[in-house]
C-alpha cells in the first residue's frame, strides 16, 4: 500500500470520506444462476414476493432475469422502456444554468465554482471507462425497482479521485431487519452491510411505502407472465393432442394379434411418414378433431396479458399491438404522448438520483461541501417544423432582442456548426 493510499485511508477514517478501493467486488457465485421461473405455480410465485419483502431478494431477482429471457413481448417493451432513456445523449449542467439561480442571490464567485464543478465532472464522466454500461444497469430499476453501482475511489497526490463505477449484482442486494438496504460482500455474504455513505449510486424509481423492493414493473407484471405461460403450455398440449389427425383403422374380426401389431405400426409410419401401405381389407379413417375456432381461446389469452404488460410498462397498447387495433392518427399520437410522459418521467428520476449519490461526492470531495452541485440531464430529441422554427427565431431575435444560444439553432435545425476556416454558404444580406 501507497503512502498516498494509506494517507487517503486515515483521512477517510476521521472525515468520513469514502473508503477507497472495491468493497463488493465479484466471485465465482456471481456467474452461479437459480432458475425460479422453471415449473412456476402461483403459490411458488407468492413465497418469492414474500421472501423478498422479508428481506431476501435473490430468488425474485433471479425470477426477474429470467422474466425478461423467456417472454419476447415483455422483453420488448421492457428493452423499449429503458432505450427511451439510456439512448439520450447526457450532459452536466452547471448550476449555473438551471432555472431559479438568479433569484436566489448568488454571488459572481459562486457562479465561477458552479461552472468549475460542472466542467471537473462532465470531463471525469467522460474519461470514466464503463460509464454508459453502468447507466444502463441502473435502468433496470425500471423493472427491479432497484439497481446499485458502486463508486470505486483510489487515493492520488489531489486527494480522492473516483476511477471506476461497478455495477453491483442484483443477488447482492438485501433488507435489513430495520428496513435499510444492505449489500452482501464476500465477508459478509448472508447478513451484509449497511452502505457505506458516497460509496454507492442507489436507484430505486418507485418505491412503493418505502420499501425497494416494491413497486417495480417486473414485480407488477409477475401474474401476468404466469397466466400467459400457462396459456401457451395448454396451447402446446392442446396443438399436440387435437392439431395432427386421429387415425383409425378397422380390423375383421378373426385378425391375429400379430396382425393387429402390424396394423399398429403402419397407422404410426402413416403418422410419421404420411404414407402408408395396407391391405383392401383394412378400413382406414382419418378423423379431424378440432374445428375453427377452437384454438382462438389460448390465443386470445396470450394477447390479454401482453396488452395488459404493455398497459404496465409503457401506459397504453396502440404501439404494441398495432396488427390488432385499428385506430385513427389522434389516438395513435394520445398513446405516444403517454409513453413520453413516461420517459420524461425516467429522466426526472435518473437524474435526481445521479445527482445525489454521484455528483455530489465529486463536488464535495474536490471543491468542498459550499459549491454549488451540477446537474445530470439527458437531451431529448426535439423536433421542430424547420418552416416555423424559422419564423420563432425571426420574431426572438429581430423583433424582442432575445439572445438564443447559436448552438442550440443549429441543433433544433438539424444544421451542424460550421468548423474554424471551413467554407460555408453565403446568404443574402440583411435588407436584400
């Protein structure tokens, strides 16, 4: 161990800064899997959600993953969920910048340290390998309703510098007897601990009564998955049993059994091969056994529960089922509306929880607890009619003076910003 190293460790000890180096770290029983969702009934489904609300979460996770594995719809709309918000370009905002800081008396210095801080952690974000994965581990809260990272610091000659952010594994995760949220490590692997503070981003978006391992969307849609995989293996019997033809052949009545032996085993090459050859004193019948309509009732119900999990995951159906329900161009834009409240509701909620339990330390640790904290934030794609656009920015400008950023016309625009010596396009002259 460094001097620097053992430096930050004593500090650490007597500030209560975090505690460098990997605290839950990855083993062999991380690649080990439990395969809960083979053979579900609902009474096994309703001891998981139990056991989880006890404290014991790793047979629902384990459920969770395996949800997502084996239903294409649900992994559909669960991936379409968290793509609305991991595919967003990100940025760090100075406080600066966010509504409600020229009212609130800042001094010209504080508005210096605020860009300072929003610089230091957009570069050291930017630098950090594995960033964008563990921004998409934590989406999996969406699902889970919780997902943790754990902020990796190491000692340098500046102080403590973050140099890495894990993800940590969901099986990882524990109640405490008191409620609060525990991690298990290698050494304390069945009790665990409680989170050390700046040490780990916690997301937990919809925590249902205070408890986080409640409310998520996974858990929510749990009874439908059932029902719909009940649905298809009776589907499967049902194909098996009544979709293939029963054969039957007629015997005479002074038959042998060994001849009655070899009438069986041409009705099964007949079933096999669908060729057959028999004597003109075998009477053979084929026999239809289901008839329209039948096989409706295991389909109807498979598409129930999808409708009702994409009704959970993303507010409506309209975009979903598509081949089913007709509906006119307003409804369609009703239901696209309803996903993006959604969305923008994920991104409210990220963004709080980066802010928290990542920004914050950075700011404190290298500026001190007065500077003000940047902001995380997405940049939705924002459409705009290039025709009317035109004539807002024609009235802001020219007309009231405003003073609209160039970089932000040329992004609504869909123009990119002319490099330093390039040649450009040369417009009328104002007044021409």
């Amino acid at each position: 161990m460094g001097i620097v190293t053992r430096l930050v460790n004593a500090i650490s000890a007597t500030r209560r800064m975090p505690r460098p180096g990997v605290l839950v770290g990855r083993g062999r029983e991380d690649s080990w899997r439990q395969y809960p969702a083979d053979g579900l009934t609902p009474q096994r489904l309703t001891a998981i959600l139990r056991e989880a609300d006890a404290g014991d979460a790793a047979a629902q996770m384990a459920l969770f993953e395996q949800m997502e594995e084996k239903d294409a719809h649900l992994h559909s709309v669960a991936h379409t969920r968290r793509l609305a918000v991991t595919g967003l370009p990100w940025e760090i905002a100075s406080a600066r910048n966010m509504p409600g800081w020229a009212g609130a008396g800042r001094t010209a210095a504080e508005g210096e340290g605020a860009d300072a801080a929003a610089a230091y952690c957009e570069r050291t974000l930017r630098a950090l390998p594995g960033f964008e994965e563990s921004l998409a581990h934590l989406s999996l809260a969406v699902g889970r309703n919780i997902a943790l990272a754990e902020l990796v610091w190491e000692g340098s000659a500046e102080g403590l510098r973050l140099a890495e952010i894990v993800p940590v594994p969901f099986e990882r995760i524990a109640i405490g007897r008191e409620g609060e949220l525990r991690v298990l490590t290698h050494d304390r692997d069945r009790e665990g601990i409680a989170l050390p503070p700046d040490k780990f981003i916690v997301h937990a978006p919809q925590a249902a009564s205070g408890h986080p391992l409640r409310g998520g969307l996974l858990r929510v849609t749990s009874l439908a998955y059932l029902g719909k995989h009940f649905a298809i293996k009776d589907w499967l019997i049902f194909a098996e049993v009544f979709g293939m033809p029963v054969r039957v052949a007629r015997y005479a009545p002074n038959a042998t059994p060994e001849e009655k032996r070899e009438l069986l085993d041409m009705l099964r090459q007949l079933g096999a091969d669908a060729t057959g050859i028999f004597s003109k004193a075998v009477d053979i019948e084929i026999k239809q056994t289901r008839t329209p309509g039948e096989v409706n009732l295991y389909e109807n119900l498979c598409l129930y529960f999808d409708r009702e999990i994409s009704k959970a995951w993303l507010g409506q159906t309209l975009t979903t089922d598509t081949a089913r329900m007709l509906a006119s161009a307003g409804a369609a834009a009703v239901h696209d509306q309803v996903r993006r409240d959604l969305r923008d509701d994920d991104l409210r909620k990220e963004a709080h929880t980066i802010r928290r339990d990542l920004l914050a330390p950075l700011t404190r640790l290298r500026f001190g607890p007065d500077v003000p904290i940047p902001h995380f934030r997405r940049l939705p794609e924002q459409r705009f009619d290039p025709a009317a656009l035109g004539a807002t920015l024609d009235i802001a400008v020219n007309r009231l003076g405003a003073r609209v950023p160039a970089r932000w016309a040329h992004t609504a625009l869909g123009i990119p910003e002319a490099a330093a010596g390039e040649e450009v396009l040369k417009g009328r002259a104002a007044g021409d």
